[in-house]
C-alpha cells in the first residue's frame, strides 16, 4: 500500500515535470541578439543625425524624429532637443 | 429547592461521540501530512533537477512546476479547513446546546471535556498549518541557485572582446565604447558626430535586472549575521544595506543616484516598527 503511495507520487512529479517542461512559455521564447550598431538616417533627405544639432529634428530638411520632449535620463539629456 | 436531589446529568454517548471526532480529526490529518511529506521530499530533488536543466534564463520551467505543486499543498489545506468547519466546529456548537448549563456542576464536566476537545483539534490543526509552511519553504528553497558572478564575468570579457570593434554607420569611422552599457545608448562618432544606436546584446541588458541579485548573492554573509544576531542589531542591518548598494552602484554605476534614494527609503522602512 505505502509503495503504491509512492509510485503515485513519482508518477504525479514525473507527469507535472513533463507538462511543465512541455507547455510553452508565456512571452515566448528569448531571442538572444549580439551586441549591434545602427544608424537612424533622415527618412525624408538622408542626411544622419549629429549630436551638436539635436537629436528630435533633421538639422538639414526640419523632419521630425521624434515628437516626444526629451527630459534628463540615464544617458539621454534634456540638451539633446533640437 | 436548590437543586440537591436532581439526578446529575450524564451522557456517556456524547464522550464517546467526542472521542470518536477528534480520533477521526487526528488520523484525517495525520493521513493528510504523510501524503505532504511523501509529496515535499520526493519534489524537492525533482525541482532542483529542473533548475539546473532549466535553460530559460527565467527559469519558467521551473516556476510551473513549483505552482504546481503549491496549488496540491493548498488543496490539502483546503481540504483540512473544509473539514474543520464541516465537522469539527458544528458539532461543537451541536454538543455544546444540549449541555446543561455551564455553572452548573453538571454540566461543567462535561464542558471541559468538549473545551480539552476544541483545543486538541484547533492544536493539531495548527501543527498541520506549521508542516505545510516548512514544505512550503522546502520546495521554495529550490530556486534562486543561480551563479550570478559567473555571467557577471562572462559578460566583462565579451564586452573587453567587443568594445573597439565598432564602426561609424555613416562613415566607417572606429567607435569605441566606453564603458559597459546595459541599455540603448547614442554613440557619437568623433569623426562625422553622427549618433549611433548601441544595442548591448540581449545578455548584457539582462545583467542590469540581475544587478540587485548579484550584489545580494555578494553580500549574503552580512545578512546573515545580521539575521542571526540576538535581538536584531539595526546597526548590522544597516552595514549589510550598504554593502549591498555599493555592490550594486559598482555593477550599474548609472543609477548610482536612484539607488542612493532607494537606500534611504529601505533605511527608512526597515527602522519602521510596523504593528
């Protein structure tokens, strides 16, 4: 009888373990990407992006890149608006 | 007049009735923390074996089987509340109303008998509540082994490895980093001052949410001899703090000043007397 106990146990641990390795992950799986450098070109003329005119409007055509204000965070600084 | 030549009450059925419920309590329970025992000492090695070949850096596998398992436990003390309120607390109240009354000395044995009762059930109950606690915690101690330094580390050598080989996008110029980031960053170019997006890989951007655990896993000794100290000595708690933020300052330098203020606020909560 106490054996029996037993091997339900195991039975039960060994069906939750595989349900729970089987069943998918919520959010799916991590993608792992490498470290990257990228470039975010004017869409409208071309022309790159340079700190020193601000990081919000093209310096060359006036395009918006971005219509958010940008306020002091970790790396990015108030200083950085066109 | 007074009452001398009543025949005193007796109800030998009732004892026996009593004896009968709180014997049936016992061994309902007594069952019930042996099936906990079987089930606790068996998942344990199981879980521990699932963390460990768990490669999902959450550990996800591993956290649906421990709900699993928590979700029995919790029937089982389910199981013991329902019966409780089902038969233990009514046939108190049932024994109780046919009891004569309790200042009179008839019923006063009989009183005490059904008060030894309630206390030997609600005891042993609360001996349940304490077992399925300490399973609780055996299955719960299963996770959190992970070796945070050892993916500390590996990430400083892939960023020694990577930060001079970047290049301008615009103009091909040598990019440098640095220092390690652990989120986007702009990268100005010297040469044409073009801003280019940093992406640190998706390993690195998850060391900066493991930041705070690896400064923990750091200084879990000053913890420790803070939790063992007879009574709690803030002081030794407010060491350990430190510690553990200057760890963390030194892992993510960047929220050096949010981390300041969240120092001050555990500071502060911890010297909190909560009532």
């Amino acid at each position: 009888m106490h054996n029996t106990e037993k091997n339900n146990t195991q039975s039960y641990l060994d069906r939750l373990k595989k349900q729970a390795i089987s069943q998918e992950n919520y959010g799916a799986e991590i993608k792992y990407d490498e470290a990257n450098i990228q470039v975010y070109d004017c869409p409208e003329c071309g022309a790159a992006r340079a700190l020193g005119d601000g990081l919000t409007v093209c310096a060359y055509c006036g395009y918006q890149f971005m219509t958010v204000k940008l306020s002091d965070g970790i790396h990015i600084k108030k200083g950085n608006n066109s | 007049m007074f009452g001398f030549f009543k025949n005193k009450y007796d109800n030998p059925a009732l004892l026996e009735e009593i004896r009968q419920t709180e014997e049936k309590w016992f061994v309902f329970l007594d069952k019930l923390e042996t099936r906990l025992d079987e089930l606790c000492s068996a998942a344990v090695p199981e879980l521990i074996a699932l963390f460990n070949e768990d490669s999902d850096p959450y550990k996800r596998a591993h956290s649906r089987m421990l709900t699993g398992l928590m979700g029995q436990i919790s029937q089982m003390q389910q199981k013991a509340i329902e019966a409780k309120e089902e038969h233990i607390i009514p046939f108190m109240h049932a024994s109780s109303a046919v009891l004569p009354d309790l200042i009179s000395s008839a019923g006063r044995k009989y009183h005490d008998r059904l008060y030894r009762f309630q206390m030997a059930c609600f005891d042993r109950h609360h001996q349940f509540e304490d077992k399925v606690n300490e399973g609780i915690a055996a299955l719960r101690s299963t996770e959190g082994n992970a070796d945070l330094e050892a993916v500390y580390q590996r990430q400083l050598t892939e960023f020694e490895r990577i930060k001079d080989k970047f290049s301008c996008k615009q103009c091909g110029g040598k990019l440098i980093l640095q220092k390690m980031f652990f989120i986007a960053t702009y990268i100005q170019c010297p040469f044409c001052q073009t801003q280019n997006t940093y992406t640190p890989s998706t390993e690195m951007q998850m060391l900066f949410h493991q930041a705070r655990s690896l400064a923990e896993q750091r200084t879990k000794h000053l913890l420790l001899i803070y939790e063992q100290s007879r009574p709690k000595n803030p002081a030794l708690y407010q060491q350990y703090l430190r510690s553990m933020f200057d760890e963390w300052n030194k892992i993510t330098p960047d929220m050096l000043e949010e981390n300041e203020r969240f120092y001050q606020r555990l500071l502060k909560d911890h010297s909190i007397n909560h009532y």
